[in-house]
C-alpha cells in the first residue's frame, strides 16, 4: 500500500528518528548557536494520492470519514518510519470563502486529480461587470458560509481545536492567473490595462478585507502572512512590480506590519524576481530547484531558506547524489545558520518513507554545527 523503499531502510537502521526530531526543535532559528540546520517535510494531497494509491479522489475531497481514516492510516505509517504525522485525522467540511470566490472563481473536480480553479471568462466587458461586483461585495457577510460557521460553532461546544483564519494565501500572481487563463492575463495588461489595474487595486483591497474579517472571526491577532505564488515565475520584473508588488505591499503592511514572518513559496524559475521580493521584506522563502540556493543566498542575505533538495532528485535520486546536494546546499545557504533543510517545493508524489530517512540521515551528519 505505501512506497517503503528497502535499500534506504537498510542505509538508515541506525537513525533514531526520536532523537532526531526532538534535536530538530532546537534548530529552529536562524543563528549558528544551534546543533545542525533543522529539517522539514510537506507532504500534500498529491503525495498522499500516490503513496496510499488512493483509488478515488473525488471520494477523498468530498467524504469526510473516508479522508479521516485514510489520513490516520498514513500518520501510522510515516509516525513509524520518520517519526512524525503530517495529516489531520479530523478533517473540516466546509470552509470560508477564498478569495478567487470573490471574482466568480471556484474549485472544480475531476477524477484522479486534485480540485482545480476555473476561470470565470475570457470577455473584457463581462469581466468588468465580475469586477464591478466584487467591488461592491460586502466581505462581512460574505466571508463566511452559514455551514462554515455551523461546523465552527458544533466543534466549539465539543472543545475541538479551531483554526487560526487569515494567516495567508495564494499570491496575486496566481490568484489573477486562476481567476482568468494566464495568457488572457497578458493579453489584457497589453490591450486593457486600465481594466488589469482595477484588477489588482480591488484584488488588494479586498484581500485586505477578506482576511480581516477571517482573522476577527478566529480571534487571530498574530501578525504574519504566508505567500504561495508559483505562477510568480510567468511575470518578468516590469509587470510583476506593476500588478504584483503593489497587492503584496498592501496586504503585508495590514497583515504583517513592522517585523512580523513574511514567508512565500513558489516553487518555479524565479529567480528575476529575488530582488523584488526581498524589497517587499521577505525574510522566508521556498523557491523552485532551479533557483540556486547561492543566489538566494546573495540576493537575500538575511532570508531564511527553506530548501533546496531538488524534490525529484530526492523521489528518483541515487544515494550518493541526494548526499551530495544536501553537502552542497549546506556550503552555499547554511553557514549563516539560516537554512532549514527541506524540499524546493512540497515533497514529490511517489517519494517513500526511506528516502525521507536518508535525508534525515543526511543532514544529520552533514549540516551540524555543533
């Protein structure tokens, strides 16, 4: 049922995962007075489908007891072989509202793949009229779905845990390349760029507002704000200071004042853009395998970086060649104490439990400190 590779077993029977993950609390910060980098996996939806060979992903997004127990049966596995769980075991049904649903954007699905944003139309004037109501939307009672805010209030009386709303989101980058095909995106900032900047102020605006009130509602008064902007890559450094910046310099300032975490992850070529970001103040960052971890490094000297296995080299790779990269990442981003060891991107579908404790491994012995 699950992808358990032999030869890494056999290479990593004397790692105790126990001992690693509770060193691995101590390697947090972004300092040199710790024992080694710190390590960090993200499996997603697409792993799991592959390691558990999930036979229905549409029963898995809309049936909450079959994802449940799919979820507790993986978090057994991983907690054996790599010592954590990465999934929730008691999963929410509903949600609030995103904020691609304020431009008439939502999630379709399809079997064998993971729920995909539709865009709402390739008309100028139509988009105009979505724009015009977006605008005029009032966020307060929009935000949240009555059956959101039933689950919510059903797991408060019964004590469960909630969750902390308004802590980030997809970037404007792919927020605007969801909401329309992204070649109507430069089509239209070359034939109608008055409407794309409308699109970006009332974007701005109203993410703002969006995550006010989602931060309101969950009492959340922890600043702070968490970017996942892969289509960031498609945008050269004129358009992405002129549509992209402006919303993220808007949202940072209301959602993650002064020295609060500024985090983004995209997991593409965007290296153009590390200038840019930085200026934004982003100090945490998880780029694409083909950004170098060096020129991050040089470009962003005081970011946290999160990286940079190549996630396909960890899932295909050989041994010596996923030691290697891990010695070579550590040489280029880790001698400042500001690495943590993780993949360029979420780990990647068909990637197994022995290949996670050979990069355990590895940076235990490679990326120490003390």
């Amino acid at each position: 049922m699950a992808i358990i590779e032999s030869d890494f077993l056999a290479l990593t029977e004397d790692l105790d995962v126990e001992a690693f993950w509770a060193e691995n609390v101590r390697c947090q910060a972004f300092t040199l007075r710790k024992p080694r980098c710190a390590l960090a996996f993200s499996p997603d939806d697409h792993w799991i489908f592959e390691f558990a060979e999930v036979p229905s992903t549409l029963r898995y997004y809309k049936d909450k007891a079959y994802r449940d127990a799919l979820h507790r049966e993986v978090n057994g596995i991983t907690q054996q072989y790599v010592g954590r769980t990465f999934f929730d075991e008691d999963t929410w049904e509903h949600h609030p509202q995103r904020i691609e649903n304020l431009f008439g954007c939502d999630f379709t699905y399809h079997e064998g793949s993971t729920p995909w944003l539709t865009p709402v139309t390739d008309d100028p004037e139509e988009f105009a009229v979505v724009l015009d109501r977006a605008a005029a939307t009032d966020i307060q009672g929009w935000a949240l779905p009555e059956a959101f805010r039933a689950e919510w209030a059903q797991r408060q009386r019964a004590g469960k845990p909630l969750q902390r709303l308004g802590t980030g989101s997809r970037g404007p980058a792919t927020i605007m390349t969801s909401v329309l095909q992204p070649e109507t995106v430069f089509y239209w900032m070359i034939d109608h760029p008055a409407l794309m900047h409308r699109f970006r102020d009332i974007l701005a605006e109203q993410m703002v507002a969006l995550n006010s009130v989602l931060r309101d509602f969950s009492d959340n008064q922890m600043p702070g704000w968490w970017i996942t902007d892969d289509n960031c890559a498609l945008f050269n450094r004129r358009l992405y200071r002129e549509y992209c910046a402006p919303v993220l310099t808007q949202v940072l300032e209301a959602l993650a004042p002064g020295d609060a975490r500024r985090y983004q992850h995209s997991d593409s070529a965007m290296g153009h853009l590390l200038e840019i970001q930085y200026e934004l103040g982003i100090r945490a960052v998880n780029y694409g395998p083909e950004v170098d971890a060096a020129l991050i490094r040089e470009k962003m000297p005081n970011a946290h970086i999160h990286g940079h296995m190549p996630p396909f080299l960890l899932r295909n790779g050989s041994p010596e060649a996923i030691e290697a990269r891990i010695i070579s990442d550590f040489a280029k981003a880790g001698q400042t104490g500001g690495l943590t060891v993780t993949t360029a991107g979420s780990l990647a579908a068909g990637t197994g439990v022995g290949r996670m404790r050979w990069m355990m491994a590895c940076v235990q012995t490679h990326c120490r400190y003390l």
